[in-house]
C-alpha cells in the first residue's frame, strides 16, 4: 500500500533546528557492559519555564492515611486537536471528616489541565476548558469514546465519577449523568473509590465499553490493629470490585459486572491494562491488585476467565501478592511479544511474554529486581528515551506508610532486554529524592524524542517536567492512530514496523502507568534505519492496514479503511 494512506503532520518549525549537543560522549546505544558512561543531561528539568506551576494536595498538612499515600496521576491528551500534545494533573482536595482542620485552605485545589502553547511552555486553561474538578480525582482515562475525532475525559475520583464530553471547541461538558457512568455512591459498605478506567471493545459490537477498577473500601474512623499510631496497611481494609459499562445503542452505558467474570467484591484494584494478551483477537485484562494476587481476565466472549495463575502473573518470584500499581506493557527483549512491567512497593516483576497467554518471571535476570528493590515503584513508563529501537524504563518512586524521599530511576536497555541504571549521570532531577506517584511520557515539543512528567506527593514539590535531550542521531516514527468511524475502538491496536532485519512492536494503550496516560501516539526508535519497509496496524476488529515504504523522522496518522485485509 503507497503511503498516501497515511496523512505526514509536519515537525514544529520552532523545533526544526536540532539541538545543540550536550557533549560528544553521550550514552551509546545498545551499551551491554554495564561501564559508567560520561556525565550529561539526559533529561534537563525545564518546569519552571514551562509555566506547569502544579502542586498537588493531599488535603491537610498530615500523612497518615492511604488516601493521602495514593497520590494522583497525569493523562496526556491533544484536547485542542492543535497537534501539541496537553497535560491534565490530578489532585487531591480537603474532604470533611477524613481531612484535619489545617488542610481546610485546600477546599478551592483542583484538577489542572495545561495547554501547550506550542513554544515549549504551556496556559493553564482549566477552568475556561471546564475541567477543573474540585473532587478527590486519581486518573483521568482519555479517548474518543463517540468517534467523533476530539478526545473526552472520564474522571476516576474518590465519590462520584465524572465524564466530560469534548465539545470540539476548547471546551468540555459534563454529561455523567445523561451516560449514567457516576458509578455507585458507595461499595461495599463505604465511598466508592475509582483509580482506573480502561476503554475496550470488550464484546466486538463497534461500541467502546468502559471498565473501572475500584480500590478499596476506606474507613477513615479505622486504626491500625497492630499500632494505632501507624498508617492502617492496605491489608486492613475490605475490596471494592471493578466494575464493567456496556455502551448502549443509545450512547448510554449499562454496568453489566455480575455476570461478566469481573465481579470480585473484595478485590483491591490499583491499575487496568487492556490487550491481547494471546494474540486471539479480543482483548483481555490485567488487573494489578494492591497486596492480592494480580488477575489476568481472558476474554471468552462475552465472559472473562480469571488465570492469573494460570499464566504466571499472579505474584512476584518469590510467590508473594505485594502492592502493584499497574502493568505497563511493552516489547523489552525484541521478539515481538508483548511482555508486562509490574511496579510495587518491594521489587517489583518482569514477565515475559513466551507466547499462547503464558508468561514468565525475569525480573531479576533483567536487572530490574536489583534496581528497583527497597523503592517502591508507582507509575512507570516502557520507553525508547535514545531512540536506539528498545524499550526502557522510567519509574517515579517513593515509599507508601511514610512520607519517605526515593530516587527515581531511568534504566537503560541493552537491546537484550537487560537493564543498567544510568539515571544518576542523567540529569539533576535523577540525583534528587522525591516521593512520585503518577508519570507520563510524552513528546511535547515535537521533536521526535520522549519528554517525561512527573506528579509527586511531597509538600511544595510540584509537578516536574524533564525535556529530553538526547542528539545522537538515531531516527524515530510516531503514529497517530485515528479512531475509526465505524466507533471500533482503537485501544489495544497492534502495530507492526518493520525496517531493514528488525522488528518493532507497539499496542495502542489508554491507560499506560499508575493513574496515568501517556502520549497516545506510537513512538517508535529506529536507531539508525531511516526506512521503514513495512507498517502492519492489527485493528481490534480483525482488520489489518498495510503500508510500506515510510521515511522516519516524522509523524503520521493512520485512518482504519485503506487497503483492509481480512484475517
């Protein structure tokens, strides 16, 4: 297929000339060895004139609960549809009767959404865009549930959810009630307490359908047991199950959990992960649960099984259900399958993807054990920061019970799915302690490399946002994947590139980290191809488009219907 199936969106004219090199030593792709490289910025920490004067609250000035150690996230979305990518943080707020007295200023503190003006800073347009929720917010899913080209906003909050429709004009309008997505008020005797939204095609009827993982059931009148002076643990607590919305005819949506394999009241969900975990054609589920065994949820149909176990999934190498976040997905060892990152509050897990469902653990043969071991790992990202064509990985960290300082980590692949920890020679952010919740990725500026942003719990943190600043010459391709207007969903969309003997494997994601949503195009790092021969895109319906012959270094959008080839 000719490459007028693909629409090429031109690189920011303000961004059109490289950037100075750091230093001539930067990092060397694809380094095996593990030897200390040469001191250089890697990601320079660019908040302050950016214009992000985000601070998140935690309600009052203490730090004694799970509510206030949960944090928030950060979605990534072009609200505007300018081709600048924007970023929506969430925050937290006083709510009476869980909150002390002091944090009573924090009754105006709300959601933040920042526009990017396109020159590297951005305007904070919440309340004109009219997204400026003053509830307890965790996660923000975003997509284009109706079709209709703009990107909508469904709020996963403490209390009643929120679904904001775009109005393709700037602005959103609040429409939960008319899609009947608030959600129960409480679950299991107490607040309903929303942290993740998955968007799927979960029945193949052409309706995007919506899933929603709930925490747990929150006693702010509980002590702990064991020392009533310490945070209650997670354990202390009874689940709250994750519910699933059937879309309508209608536009409306009908919760349909009991019935569905989903329904487990007593689950703590901490993060959804939708793909095709076997390669079947439907899409499954991976549900990281909070000190509980993860679910792996095969699609059957209408009907999921549970096989967590099953597949390998469930716990860490030692057998033990620690406090996942989320599962990040991602391709780290080249072989085309898709594997899965867990972050936790011990080590952490790398399964690897063998094939058929099945998985297995290489979180210490990898590295990663090693690395992340006594952080505490939240929202990660599985990202090609240099562009040399693997995957590699940034985790904001930071302890639960306590309010204690971590480093974050950026772990460098070396092209076999081994990671090395160059993070302290990669910037000052890196030598700095911080307590990070949500983190996101994303290119805001255009310029073919992935920027990192950064929500942290600390008092007086902020939010940080690292530009990259990696030049080493390596080529890259993102792809913009258009939602079809048969209203197919694009999550879960599997691209394959090929360019010269390698392959490149990406899925379409809507939640991509702990409460979080990075850029949604594909970024691809091609190191030093500047061809690609072939793009595959595997559309969620079975249909698959072709492309071949695409020069890198730029952007794309790929529109379902050119050249379908039935499976």
């Amino acid at each position: 297929m000719s490459s007028q199936l693909v629409t090429a969106t031109s690189k920011n004219p303000l961004y059109s000339v490289p950037k100075a090199w750091i230093c001539i030593f930067l990092l060397l792709a694809g380094c095996s060895n593990g030897q200390d490289q040469p001191n250089t910025t890697v990601f320079e920490n660019v908040t302050a004139q950016s214009g992000i004067d985000f601070e998140y609250t935690f309600g009052d000035n203490s730090y004694e609960n799970i509510m206030e150690s949960s944090g928030s996230g950060i979605s990534i979305l072009d609200y505007d549809q300018d081709g600048f990518y924007d970023i929506y943080l969430l925050n937290g707020t006083y709510l009476e009767g869980i909150s002390r007295p002091d944090g009573k200023d924090n009754l105006n503190s709300t959601n933040k959404l920042f526009r990017n003006n396109g020159d590297g800073t951005f305007s904070d347009v919440s309340r004109q865009a009219g997204v400026d929720n003053s509830q307890w917010s965790m996660a923000a899913g975003v997509a284009d549930f109706d079709a209709d080209g703009d990107t909508d906003i469904y709020l996963a909050n403490y209390g009643p959810n929120v679904f904001y429709l775009n109005n393709g004009d700037g602005t959103f309008s609040d429409v939960t009630k008319k899609l009947a997505l608030e959600g129960p008020q409480t679950l299991n005797g107490f607040t309903k307490w929303s942290v993740s939204v998955a968007f799927m095609d979960y029945n193949q009827d052409r309706l995007t359908d919506i899933v929603v993982g709930n925490f747990l059931a929150f006693d702010p009148d509980h002590r702990s047991t064991p020392d009533p002076s310490i945070m209650p643990h997670p354990s202390e607590y009874n689940g709250q199950a994750t519910l699933l919305y059937e879309q309508q005819q209608d536009g409306t949506f009908k919760e349909v959990t009991e019935g569905s394999g989903l329904f487990f009241p007593e689950s703590k969900c901490m993060g959804l992960t939708a793909f095709d975990v076997d390669d079947d054609g439907d899409l499954d589920i991976f549900q990281s649960n909070d000190h509980q065994p993860n679910f792996l949820f095969q699609n059957a149909g209408n009907y999921f099984e549970e096989v967590g176990v099953l597949s390998g999934v469930a716990v860490n190498s030692e057998g033990s259900a620690t406090g996942s976040m989320h599962g990040t997905i991602g391709d780290v060892n080249g072989d085309g399958l898709v594997d899965i990152l867990v972050t936790d509050l011990k080590y952490g897990s790398l399964y690897r993807n063998t094939g058929g469902g099945i998985f297995q653990d290489i979180t210490f043969a990898s590295g990663i054990g090693s690395h992340f071991k006594g952080i505490g790992g939240w929202a990660a990202a599985l990202f090609d920061f240099d562009n040399d064509g693997d995957l590699d990985i940034f985790s904001a960290n930071g302890t639960a019970e306590e309010l204690i300082l971590q480093p974050p980590l950026l772990l460098e692949n070396d092209g076999n799915g081994r990671f090395h920890n160059i993070g302290k020679k990669s910037g000052s952010y890196f030598q700095e302690k911080h307590s990070g919740r949500g983190a996101a990725v994303l290119d805001y500026d255009n310029d073919g490399d992935m920027d990192v942003i950064v929500s942290h719990i600390e008092p007086g943190a902020g939010a940080a946002l690292l530009q990259n600043q990696v030049e080493n010459g390596n080529h890259w391709v993102g792809l913009t994947l258009l939602e079809p207007k048969d209203g197919s969903s694009i999550v879960g969309t599997k691209v394959i590139l090929t360019a010269g003997d390698e392959i490149f494997v990406r899925v379409s994601q809507g939640s991509t980290g702990y409460l979080s949503s990075s850029d949604p195009r594909l970024h691809f790092g091609l190191g030093k191809h500047h061809l690609i021969e072939r793009i595959e895109v595997h559309w969620t319906n079975g249909e698959k488009d072709i492309i071949k012959n695409i020069m890198s270094d730029q952007y794309l959008s790929i529109k379902k219907g050119f050249g379908i080839k039935k499976q």
